[in-house]
C-alpha cells in the first residue's frame, strides 16, 4: 500500500522553500569530525581513506549527489519518504516503547466513574474543536523559536493527527492519510473499554454532538462494555506486538468479513478514547509514565489499545490519564500543540453547568464484532508474551530536577537546550566514561513538508568539557573548565543551526544511500564501514519537549543497550524522562538520573564561581583605577 498524502492537505505559510542538499564536501567534512573521538585510532584511519575515496573527484559519492540533486528539483522534500520509511515504516519492532511516544496529563481525581466519564466527554469535545481548526486553516501559522526565531513554519503535520492510520506489513509498513477527511458529514471515534471496542459517532448530520451527548454516549459505551456475556477476546493485544507479527496477525484476520468491517471502522476513526480500568498502583510519575506507554501489560491496560491509529487518549478511572501517539505521522511539538489545547478546553469548561443533551436522536454506540477460531487464538498467546517481556524490560525514572531551571541558564547568557545536551553528556560520561553517538532531534519544519534531522550531540568540545570535569589526576582551572563549557555550548548552537536549516549530516548521509539502492548498485563502502554502522547506533537518543502547561513526554530507548531521555525546561525546574532496558548489563536509569543531578548541580557551581571570579576581578579593577 503506497503512502496517502490528502491533496487538501495545508502545507502552511505558502512559499516556503524546498529542504536544500548539502554540499558534499561539507557533510563529508562533518560527519569524519563527528565520529573522530567516538572510534580508535585504527578504525578513523580506515573511515577516513574510505570517505576520501567516496567524496574523490569522478567518485561514486559526486554520481551519487548528482542523482540527490536531480531529485530535490523533481519532489517536493527530496528526504521525507526516504526518512519516513528509514525512521518508522520499515522499523520492525513493536510500536509501544519502541516507537510510540506518550504524553502524561496532570493527575485527575475523579469522583466516580461518571465523573471520569464526563472528563472524556469533555476531552472527545476538544479533539472536535481542534479538528475543526485544523480543517477551517484556521489553526495559527507557528514561527520558528529558539535559534533563528521568527522564520514561519510548515503546518502540514496537523492534517495528519486525526487523519492518518499506519498498515502493518510483513516487510515495511504503510503510513495511509485518508484525503478530505474535512468533508465527511459522519465521523466516528473508537472507544476501547474491558478490551472491547466500539464505534461512536461524534458528527451526525454533519453536526458534531454537545459534549452532554457525548457524555451519554460514553456512559451507553460503558453499560455495554460491561456486560460480560459479549465480550470478545483482547483484539487490540495484537497491534502491541512486532510489525511483521501484527501483518501476519491482521492477515489472518481479514480472511473473515465481520473483522474486515470491525477494522475498517478503527481505521477509519478520528481518534482512539481508551477508557482505562484502575491500574492499582501508587500514581507517581514514574508509574504514569509507564500505564501511558504500555498500560501495564495485557493483565492491566495493555490491550485496551490500538495502537496503529495517531492518536489515542487515555482516560483511567484513577484519574490518569494521557495520549499516545503513533509517531510515524508528526512530530513532538504538533502532539504538545494539541494536547494543551486539549488540556485548557477541559479546564475552560469544568467550571460550566453540563448543559441537558438535545434531544435529538442519535445512533447508538456500536460494539465492534470479531471472528475467533484456534489459529487466532494462538496469536494472543505469542502477543501476549511478548508484551510482558516489552513491559518488564522497561526501566523507567521520571525526574523532576529542582536545583534550577531555565531561568538560570538564560541568566548565564546560555542557550538552555543546548546546557542540557551537554549536561547530559557529562551524565553519560560519568556513567561509562566515554561518549557515544547521540541523537538529538532537530526540526526542519522551516522546509516544505519538514519533518526533523538529528543534531550529533557528542561533540569534541563536549568531551573536552566533560574531561575537564571529572578528571581529578589533572585538574583543571574554573577558568579552564568554564572556557571548555562555553565552547561546548558553542560547538552545540553551531550544530543546531547547521540542522534546523537543513545542513545536518543524517538526513544527507541518508539520501546518497537510498540513491545509490535506487541506482542498484551495492552498497557503497562507506554504509558497510564499522564507523558508520556505530555512528548510527543510537545509545542515547534525546529531545526536548517543552510545555506550557503541566504534562510530560517519555519515550523508550531506540537500542536495547542505550537510553530514551526527555526533557522538558520549566522556570525554575527541569523534568527528565529517562528510560532504559533492565537487560542492558550497560544500562540502569536510576544510575544515570544519579549522574544527571550531580553534574547539573556541578556546572552550576561552575557558573557560580565564575561569576563570583568575574564580580571580584571588576571590583578590584575599579579599586585599582
């Protein structure tokens, strides 16, 4: 099945230009001054000569550049399928954990079950209001913040919230984007329940419903999900196991018309509303964190999903509640944009009196049906081991970081994502004593249809600054120290810029190895060599997902030996959300979450002393003048 892309799509401020191809040369340069200090000498040797010859005059990498260029005057993003499949599509592990990203909602408390009820009625509500924005174009051009504020930004990820379903396939998956999604005069959500699933229609006669109908209809839903002699075995457990598993599965499945409706109806939804059971564990971050992820295996929530559509918010009856995103359709900052919409809608309408429900009649919830024999039974057992290896493989720590925030770091006249990343490499260091490749992502939403390339936080000058931290046989100056912080937070802006207008490395690297399959030539050397498999081998894999308002982002790890970590600035706190596998002998959150308060602490010693040196040397040059 070929990737869907709706025609009717905005695509944002009109004019933006085309993400550019990098000269050779540059990423080239780059990428040997990126892996330099992360391999031995006798491999960067090796690296090196195979790089010479690829970017040679005549070589395979100026045929292959040539092929790259011709194709950015052809597409519209000359990186996007290539990155899209890369990334996600033709990635086989399962989507929980591995992939999915989920944001964790402020803590509710509910009365009772209507009381949770009503809170999703009021969710449902918000999610038809932000679709209509989006369909209207009325939803506000975003300017670019951070580095090089102000450029106007590509809007076209939001069309696909609501509108997009990823295909399992036994070899790659398909990301489908239904087109004029907006003129559809009935929508329909799926609202998971007990693992069961039904259909709820939220637009009727092209109207949306009140959230008062809404209510009415989730409470019918709940009645119905409730009643144990109609409950089919947990479907939704499938799409929680590995993407070739689930193809196969959903095959199967297919052969049987009552299962072809059932998921035509969740592939064609909205959005998926997963009422939630208590999970009977203490609500700390940490543990809301994991219920988002993975529900807390099949025996908890885990198979009240379906994990394949973009969007699913949880609402538990212990009032936790959030969103999981299937990642492959847009990016962090879009999922953070809806969500506070979201969260400042619930709030806005808490206070309002739960207006009486029309009396207009509507049709009643629909339970999905399904067709279950001894082969598909067999599937949940394979599905359901494997998601109890996923779920307590999971070494999760959630940490809210209390020493300072974001305020300090701008009062050193410091970039605070980049004090971060480098903070983080001293984590890392302090850990195992070295660095290793680093993923940071970068967004290239200032091109037309950009998505993101990877910022390589392990720089030279954040190995020399975390060197000079923590080497106690040569110790160095403050003055030394600080100089080495300062040209790490330095070497970390230049990277970023670098990527955010399109210069990065990975996205280049990428798209000469694509072209060179697409020419059907083997692999090129320089994709076979140690170095670059390493290089891409992400050990730690980071962003930062700022909000306005009180929510959280986690993720797990990207290899089973490395770590997920999110972090989140606030004023005068920093969240981190960092996520490992207990099997990695190599890994433990709790070690490195340890290592992180320690050095935050340590840098801003450092800036303190050094402002105080600063303070001193002035007032003597003025005593002195």
């Amino acid at each position: 099945m070929s990737r869907l892309e709706s025609d009717a799509a905005t695509a944002g401020p009109q004019g933006l230009p085309k993400v550019p191809v990098p000269p050779l040369k540059q990423t080239l340069d780059t990428y040997l001054k990126c892996v330099r200090h992360l391999v031995k000498d006798e491999q960067f040797r090796k690296t090196e000569a195979i790089v010479e010859k690829f970017g040679a005059p005549g070589g395979l990498g100026q045929v292959l550049q040539k092929k790259l260029l011709e194709r950015r005057d052809k597409t519209e993003n000359w990186v996007y399928d290539y990155w899209l499949e890369d990334m996600y599509l033709s990635n086989r592990l399962a989507l929980p954990v591995n992939s999915s990203p989920a944001m964790v909602f402020p803590k509710q408390t509910f009365k009772d079950q209507k009381d949770a009820l009503r809170y999703a009625a009021r969710l449902v509500g918000g999610v038809l209001e932000y679709k209509a924005l989006i369909d209207t174009r009325a939803l506000p051009v975003e300017f670019a913040r951070g580095q090089l504020a102000g450029t106007p930004l590509c809007m076209k990820q939001y069309c696909r919230l609501f509108t997009s379903y990823r295909y399992p396939g036994l070899k790659t998956d398909a990301l489908a984007v239904r087109a004029n999604a907006a003129s559809a005069a009935s929508e329909h959500i799926i609202v998971a329940c007990k693992n069961q699933f039904f259909a709820l229609d939220v637009v009727t006669d092209s109207k949306p419903l009140s959230e008062a109908e809404i209510l009415s209809q989730l409470e019918k839903t709940a009645s119905m999900a409730g009643n144990a002699q109609e409950r089919f075995p947990p479907f939704g457990l499938l799409t929680s196991d590995g993407r070739t598993e689930w193809a196969r599965a959903r095959d199967i499945l297919a052969k049987d018309q009552t299962n072809m409706d059932s998921l035509a109806l969740i592939e064609s939804c909205l959005c998926v509303l997963c009422l939630d059971e208590a999970s009977g564990t203490k609500a700390t971050d940490t543990e809301r964190a994991l219920l988002m992820l993975h529900g807390g295996g099949w025996e908890k929530n885990g198979a009240n999903r379906w994990y394949d559509k973009s969007m699913q918010f949880v609402v538990g009856m212990d009032g936790i509640c959030g969103v999981v995103c299937e990642h492959s359709a847009f990016e962090g900052v879009v999922l953070v944009q809806c969500s506070e919409h979201l969260i400042k809608h619930i709030a806005g309408t808490a206070t309002e009196a739960v207006k009486p429900a029309s009396g207009r009649k509507l049709p009643a919830p629909r339970r999905l049906l399904w067709k279950c024999n001894a082969q598909i039974q067999g599937l949940f057992v394979g599905s359901r081991e494997r998601m109890q290896r996923l779920v307590k493989n999971l070494d999760m720590d959630v940490f809210t970081f209390k020493g300072y925030g974001k305020e300090f770091i701008k009062k050193q006249k410091m970039s605070p994502d980049a004090f971060v990343q480098v903070a983080l490499q001293l984590a890392f260091f302090k850990c195992s004593g070295k660095l290793v490749s680093t993923y940071e992502s970068a967004s290239i939403r200032r091109f037309r249809d950009g998505r993101v390339d990877n910022i390589r936080s392990a720089t030279v000058e954040a190995l020399a600054f975390v060197k000079s931290m923590t080497d106690e046989r040569s110790p160095h100056t403050e003055t030394e120290k600080m100089k080495r912080l300062r040209d790490a937070l330095s070497a970390q802006t230049n990277y970023t810029i670098a990527a955010i207008t399109g210069m990065a490395i990975d996205n280049h690297l990428l798209g000469l190895l694509k072209s060179a399959k697409e020419l059907n030539m083997e692999r090129p050397e320089i994709f076979c060599d140690e170095t670059y498999l390493a290089s891409n081998r992400f050990i730690l894999s980071t962003s930062q997902v700022p909000t306005a308002v009180e929510m959280f982002c986690c993720y797990g790890p990207v290899v089973h030996n490395g770590y997920g970590a999110c972090y989140n600035p606030q004023p005068d706190h920093i969240v981190f959300c960092v996520s490992s596998f207990w099997e990695s002998t190599q890994t433990s959150s709790a070690v490195f979450v340890k290592a992180l308060n320690e050095g935050l602490l340590e840098i801003r010693d450092l800036c303190d002393a050094s402002a105080t040196a600063a303070a001193t040397k002035m007032a003597a040059g003025g005593q002195g003048g």
